[in-house]
C-alpha cells in the first residue's frame, strides 16, 4: 500500500531481466530488446549472443547515454540463434521491417528524391520522373539531386532515343484518334501509339537507352560516328547532319556526368559525418567510373555505434529490398569495415546475384573520392544544424514551446544545463553550459571539481548536484546585492576562460565587477531556467537548494535519458513532449551538451590522476629534475633498481635527494640501498 500524497516511479532495472547465467548460447542470432508493454525497441545481431547481450547487463553507469536509455526503457530480451551470420542478418533486417523498433538507426531520407525509371514490364515501356518506394518490374536510374535534371537530360537523349515518355491515358487517346502527340511530330518520340513503330522495335529503343544509362556510352557514340561516316560517303547530308547533332547530344549528357574513377568501377562511394547525437550519410553512386547520383541525409544515433556500426546499418537498410534492380553496387566504398564484413559481403552479394567487394579505399583516385565524400558529409550535418539553431523562427519556437510546456510567464532567454560525472564516486565533476536565444555560449561554460562530504562520506550524484547547485547560486547571491566601490584584487577573475583552477574553481566563478566595464561578470547573470540531467530525485535535490538559498525567481526542470521525460519540482507525473518538438529539442541538446562537457573534464582529471607517480611526493624534486631523472633512466622500474650513485650522476640531484627518490620507489628496501 503506498503512501498517500507519495508516488513511486518505477524504473525497469536491467539487472531484473538479464537472463540467467548460461542460458544464452555462444552461437550467432538475433535478439530483441522489449519495452513493458512488450513492444519491440531494438532489434540487434551478433556472432556470440552470450558476449553481446552480456555487454548490455554491465554497469549502468559505464553504457553509452543512449544505450543507457534503451536497456532502462527495456523490460525484457529474447533471441533466435541462427546457423550462419548471414542469416542473422537476413533475421535482423526482416525484424527491423516488421517492428521499426524506435531505438534502431533508421535511415530514411529527409527528402523524396527523383529517379529516372523505366517501366520495362509494361508491352511498351515508358520513360518518366518516379519517386516513393521501389516498385518490381521498373528499372531505375539516379538518384538525381532535381528532377528538373532528369527532364534536361530526358530532353537530350530522346533525339536518339525516342521512347515512350506519355501516361497511360494520353498513349491510349492518340492510338483511338490516330495522331500521335507533339513529341511525336518533333521526332522525340517513336509513335508507338499509332504503329509507326512495333512492340518489338519499341523495346529495342529502350533497351539502347537503358545500356547507355548503365554505362556503356562508348558503343553508342562510335556506332553512331560510324554511321554518320557513312552517311557522308553515300552523300546523305541531312541524314549525316542528324547524326552529328546525336552525337553532340549524347556528349552533352555525358558532360552532365562527371568522369571521377577512370577504369569503369561501379561502386557506391559511402562517408559518414557524426557527433554524439547525431551522423550524417552521403552516397555517391558511381556507374562505369561516373558519378550517376547522389543522395544524403541526417540520423540520429540512438545508440553508441562505431563508424563500422554505422556502415553495417546503412547497408542492412539501404540493400535489404528486393525492389529496384540497380540497388547493390559490384562495390561498396565504405569508410570503416564493420566486425560482420565477411558475412555482409556474402549477403550483399546474394540480393546482387554477383559477387559484391566491401573495402575502405587507401590510396589513388577511389581514396580522393572517399575524401571528396566524407567532405560532402560534413558539410551536410553542418547546415543541419544551422538550419535548426541558426533560424530565428525555429528557435523562437523551441524557447515558445518551453514556456508554454512548463507554465513560464515569458521564454527562457538564458538556459544553463548542469550534468554530473563520476565513476563509483571517484573524481566526481559537473558540468555546466549556458544557452542564450536557443544558442550555445561556449564562453559561459563552467566546470566544478566536486570537493566532497565533509564528514569523508561518499559522494553520489544528488549530493553532487545539491553541491554544484549551491556554489553556483550561493555565488549569485551573493554579486546580487550592493557591490562595494573597490573589490579586493583577489576577487577579480583574471579572464573568462572555463578552465578549473586548483581548488576546483573557474575563474569566472568569482564575485566581483569587471574593473573595465563595471558590469557585473557574466556567471552573475540568473539563468531564466535551470535544465539538470536526471529524473524527479534530481529535480527535487537541486529544488531543495534553491529553496534553501531563497532563489524564487529561476525556474527549474530535468530531462531524463530513458523516456526524455521533463520533470519539474514537486511534481507526481513528467511533462510529456512530442518527439519531433522543437522544445524537446532544445533540451536535448543542452542535456547531451552539458554531459559531454562533463565526461572531457572527467576524463582529463582521470588522466592527469592516472600520471601522477611516487617521484609527486619527494619533497624538493620539482618538474624540471624529474623529467631529467625519467629522461636519464628511461622508465621508473629502471629509477627504482638504481643506486644512489647512479643517481647522483644526473645533474642537479645531489645524494639526500637521491636517497628521498630511492625512499618514495622502494620504502621497504630503501635504507639497504643507502
């Protein structure tokens, strides 16, 4: 029975589901991560079950962010072990298609983009600009950035190729009336609907135009000179004239593509461009050594996945239909070979019909043009994130949709997040980053180095938060009242730079007035929202300190990993926003922002820890002698099984200095040595 005016917020524990020990087999399959409710939220593959699912129970803490979101969502996994990783392969993607389980990279386009197609089932088969999804029976050719491009090029190419470009409904209104439509009597269409050409000579032109399109121009053009030679020699000049101008248009279109691979490679030439929350793809597909398309687009990684994870998702979705006949490439150009390479070459290779080659190109022309690529994608995630924080409108939006969702009487001007890191409550830091008009302010940024319990207790992520929260408001609380005329020059931050210093500090973190401006520093600016990453415990620890220290006019939320649920203070139940929200959004951002700030800092400190040797605590020896003495014995085991004799031999060290490093190396056996 729960208490009256309490709730109890039930978190799935991954430690409440995991599978008994032994029970996973150690063979390939395919398992699916369920939600409560017992729908399907990720689908995954793996070569041992047992080590992959087993990666997914380890300490919480040491997850990715995102996968953290997904195993906490999670109420149980199940599996199917296969025979062959190309089976699970084929199991995965059947699976993706069936549940689109919402914690799988999908890669979907962020536009419709054009194809040439051709209806090659049809008894006269018809040229024309097709979007959407793939249909059996059509042949396709692109994609094209425009479909004006396709046009231009339909427009060169039915000169000599004059095919059926109609609908249906105007190809059967001309054969009833008798006369053929205007493309018709402009000589860009055969006529087929009138007879002046059969079935059989019809299908002969668009297999002529098919070939050129596949690749094989060379054939078309020196037949055609030929023919034109000859129509020159039997005095045909307007035939010969006719030819000419073929010839010149079908150079015209091969000028529209680019020749980049000289020795007819027909591959697909994929890059990947990523940051912690999102990867942007771009393809280029190359037929017969020129680029006949290009296609990319923004996803968003719900997971922690590698580059080689990422190449293994966008082939398993990209090529897995059956639909199209040109969709597998001879080869693929990838920029990271994933662990199941083999395998997915083998599958690849099956819906070809062909063998299919998957490497990472590492020199020459296919190097050049994996770069040319990789460049393309980077610029692409760039103006993605511009086009999102750059426009006024949409971060007028996000800062609308925030107020209205947490009940503020204006917008959020000034946003700073706060998150907190550790590992089992060693070097415990926070983070806090600062946004202002929807905007990052890097120079804002700030970094606390947690000091600790006083009374030695250890340190968890509330008291963290409580702690950080305190010094932060203390602070301004303090610079908000009256400022005496002449501050103490011990209070003035030298710069603004959000480096820690020492004691755990930043600069910026002092009181003070800027002795060139007299403004107030800018850490004395009050936030108009307070974001911290976490749930309700969160929410109510760093409300408490505000509470304490009488702030009331800052509001206050957290946004929590599992459900991105936005908690306020003393609330029962989260504010839910829409997943495609600009407001959601905003806090995305800043909550992954502040998390990252936060894990470079902790890593930073663990790594200057983890530097730290014996020689630190000898008193006397400073930096400058110590790198001499490593730099002299080459290592510190060396150091230790030296004499003081030897020692000694190093510049600057004198005897009692040789004794006090052999001490710190070798306390037990030391005073032997000396």
């Amino acid at each position: 029975m729960s208490v009256p005016g309490t709730t109890v917020v039930v978190v799935p524990d991954p430690s409440t589901y995991r599978p008994a020990p032994g029970t996973i087999p150690d063979s390939p399959g395919v398992y699916r991560f369920r939600d409560p409710a017992g729908r399907v939220i990720y689908v995954g593959k793996a070569k041992s079950l047992r080590s992959r699912l087993n990666s997914y129970f380890a300490d919480v803490w040491s997850l990715h962010a995102r996968t953290q979101q997904m195993v906490t969502t999670a109420g149980s996994v199940d599996w199917v072990t296969v025979g062959t990783e190309v089976e699970a392969l084929q199991l995965e993607f059947s699976w993706i298609k069936e549940f689109d389980p919402r914690f799988n990279v999908k890669y979907r386009d962020d536009k419709s983009y054009p194809f040439l197609a051709v209806t090659v089932n049809e008894e006269f088969p018809r040229l024309q600009v097709m979007r959407g999804a793939k249909r059996k029976g059509v042949r396709y050719f692109g994609p094209y950035s425009h479909a004006w491009a396709i046009r231009e090029t339909l427009d060169l190419l039915l000169r000599v190729f004059p095919a059926r470009t109609c609908s249906s409904g105007v190809f059967k209104r001309s054969g009833q009336v008798g006369r053929p439509c205007l493309l018709g009597y402009i000589g860009k269409c055969s006529a087929p609907c009138v007879g002046r050409v059969s079935a059989e000579e019809h299908r002969k032109i668009v297999d002529d135009f098919c070939d050129f399109m596949a690749g094989r121009t060379d054939t078309f053009v020196k037949r055609l000179e030929r023919d034109m030679l000859q129509a020159s020699e039997e005095l045909e000049f307007e035939r010969a004239a006719r030819l000419r101008d073929d010839i010149a248009a079908l150079r015209r279109a091969m000028e529209k593509q680019t020749v980049v691979l000289g020795d007819g490679t027909d591959a697909d030439v994929v890059a990947f461009a990523e940051d912690p929350l999102e990867a942007a793809v771009q393809v280029f597909h190359v037929r017969d050594g020129r680029v006949r398309g290009q296609r990319g687009w923004v996803v968003e990684k719900v997971e922690g996945l590698s580059t080689g994870d990422l190449v293994h998702h966008f082939c398993s979705q990209m090529y897995g239909g059956s639909e199209g006949e040109a969709d597998v490439p001879r080869e693929l150009l990838v920029p990271a070979l994933p662990e199941d390479s083999d395998a997915l070459a083998d599958w690849l290779s099956g819906h070809r019909g062909s063998r299919v080659s998957l490497r990472v190109p590492q020199r020459g022309d296919k190097r050049t043009l994996m770069e040319t690529v990789a460049r393309n994608a980077g610029e692409s995630l760039q103006r993605h994130k511009l086009r999102r924080a750059g426009d006024l409108t949409t971060r007028n939006k996000a800062l609308e949709e925030i107020a209205e969702a947490l009940g503020l009487d204006s917008a959020p001007l000034r946003i700073e997040c706060y998150d907190v890191s550790q590992i089992q409550g060693t070097d415990v830091v926070a983070s806090m980053v600062v946004f202002e008009d929807g905007l990052a302010r890097k120079a804002e940024y700030r970094r606390f180095a947690i000091r600790g319990n006083p009374d030695g207790s250890g340190m968890d992520d509330l008291s963290a938060m409580s702690e950080v929260m305190r010094r932060r408001f203390a602070r301004y609380r303090a610079q908000a009242g009256p400022v005496a005329p002449s501050a103490p020059p011990a209070l003035v931050a030298p710069s603004a730079s959000p480096e820690p210093d020492e004691a755990g500090e930043t600069p910026g973190e002092l009181p003070g007035i800027d002795p060139l401006t007299g403004k107030p520093r800018r850490f004395a600016y009050p936030p108009q929202l307070v974001v911290v990453d976490g749930g309700q415990p969160q929410v109510n620890a760093a409300a408490a300190v505000l509470a304490e220290l009488g702030v009331t006019d800052v509001a206050l939320c957290g946004l929590a990993k599992r459900l991105e649920e936005v908690w306020l203070p003393g609330e029962d139940f989260p504010v839910i926003l829409p997943r495609t929200s600009e407001a959601l959004y905003l806090l995305q951002r800043a909550r992954d922002e502040a998390h990252r700030f936060a894990i470079t800092f902790h890593r930073q400190r663990r790594a200057k820890r983890m530097t730290e040797s014996a020689l630190d605590s000898v008193a006397g020896l400073g930096e400058t002698r110590r790198k001499a003495l490593l730099r002299h014995f080459g290592s510190v085991k060396r150091l230790a099984a030296a004499t003081p004799e030897e020692i000694i031999e190093v510049p600057g060290i004198g005897r009692r200095t040789a004794e006090a490093v052999l001490a710190a190396l070798n306390p037990a056996d030391a005073p032997e040595k000396s």
